[in-house]
C-alpha cells in the first residue's frame, strides 16, 4: 500500500489574514455558528493574493488556493481566535494531480504553530501539527489510505474536530481519526492545500461553517 511522508513538505504562508470585520456571510445565521461563509462576497475577510507561487482569492462564489511550486503548502486565515470548534468545508479539486494534499487548519498562532487536517486526491488523510516550523503527524508515520475520501476531480466534504485535546478529521460523514494532543488550546482557523513533487494543486473550498462542539 501506498504512503505519503508529511516530513518533506515545505510550508510556506503566502500571507496573513487582517481580522474578518463580518463574522456570518451571505447565509442564515444557525444556533451555535461562529463563523461561516458561502464566499458569495468577496469582503467576508479571507486573504486575496495573486503571484508566482499560487492564488489564496475569491473566485466566481469559491475560495480558490491554487499551488504552483513543488513540495509546498499554501494556506489563509480569517485573523480570529478561537477555542473549541467543530469545522466544515466542501472542497474541490479542479486541477493539478492527485498526489496532493488539502484541508482544514485550527488553533493557529503563527506561521510556525498550528494543526491541520488533511486529506488528498488519491485518498489519503492525517492530522498534523506545525510546531516552531517542524512539521509532524500527529500519530501516524504516514498519511493513511482510506475509501471514504472521493478521488480525482470531484468534492469532498472534510470536518475538523478541535475539542479540548482531542481532534478528530472526518471525510464525508465518516471518521478518518481520533486522537489527543495539548500542543495548542486556542487559535486560528483556515484552509489549506498543498503540492509534492508536481505543480499545480488547485482546490476550490466552499459552505466554510465554523460551529460551537
């Protein structure tokens, strides 16, 4: 079977979130929502940035992170603090191969601290951390395979876990893994994608929901 190593990836952070002014984007408010956008307005406070190396932008109602450097990731954040949330996205991958990885970050502090939660298009998935710019799996060796995960073109919808120590990443509607770590309490939200050995990871994230456990 298949591995993917976390260790090699370089991150880089295209750029920093200022703070979202408007907490609740163009849908209804639901009990217990925190936060969350349809990306239907391009001032809900998500980093806009074109260059070289990838987009983080607004793009025809999606937010698009798309990667055009080898062993690199790519993230944005909304500039917020959160402690205990339950976090949802739709993602969809429109281009570059399936060797990639994409996902959702909570507790972030910096560029250097964080978790993430990650799938891939050829189906695999892990939760990690960056800690002082070291990156890990949090209790795997590799990213593991699982058939949940939609392969190729198509969208997954990937849930976050970040409760007390415990986090747990889920692909739609099943859970991937469970596991307990007290590196971070508090943070961040954001979303990520990334590349390996070939360029061109694009993903399209949509119906962001950040939620109260």
């Amino acid at each position: 079977m298949k591995s993917k190593m976390a260790l090699v990836w370089t991150i880089t952070a295209l750029v920093f979130a200022t703070m979202a002014c408007n907490f609740i984007t163009g849908q209804p408010i639901s009990e217990g929502v925190l936060f969350q956008d349809d990306f239907s307005s391009t001032s809900s406070g998500w980093d806009r940035v074109n260059d070289s190396d990838g987009i983080t932008d607004y793009s025809n109602g999606v937010y698009r992170i798309w990667v055009n450097n080898t062993y690199t990731d790519i993230w944005a954040n909304l500039g917020v603090n959160f402690t205990d949330t339950i976090i949802e996205v739709e993602a969809t991958k429109v281009g570059g191969t399936d060797d990639n990885n994409f996902g959702i970050i909570c507790r972030y502090q910096n560029n250097s601290n964080f978790y993430f939660f990650n799938i891939s298009s050829d189906g695999f998935y892990g939760i990690g951390k960056v800690v002082d710019g070291n990156q890990t799996i949090i209790g795997q060796d590799n990213m593991l395979f699982d058939d949940a995960i939609k392969l190729g073109n198509v969208t997954n919808k990937i849930r976050a876990d970040c409760i007390g120590s415990e986090l747990a990443l889920y692909a739609n509607g099943k859970e991937l893994v469970r596991l307990r770590d007290t590196t971070f309490s508090s943070g961040d939200v954001g979303l990520l994608a990334g590349t390996y050995d070939v360029p061109g990871t694009d993903i399209h994230f949509d119906n962001f929901v950040v939620r109260k456990p």
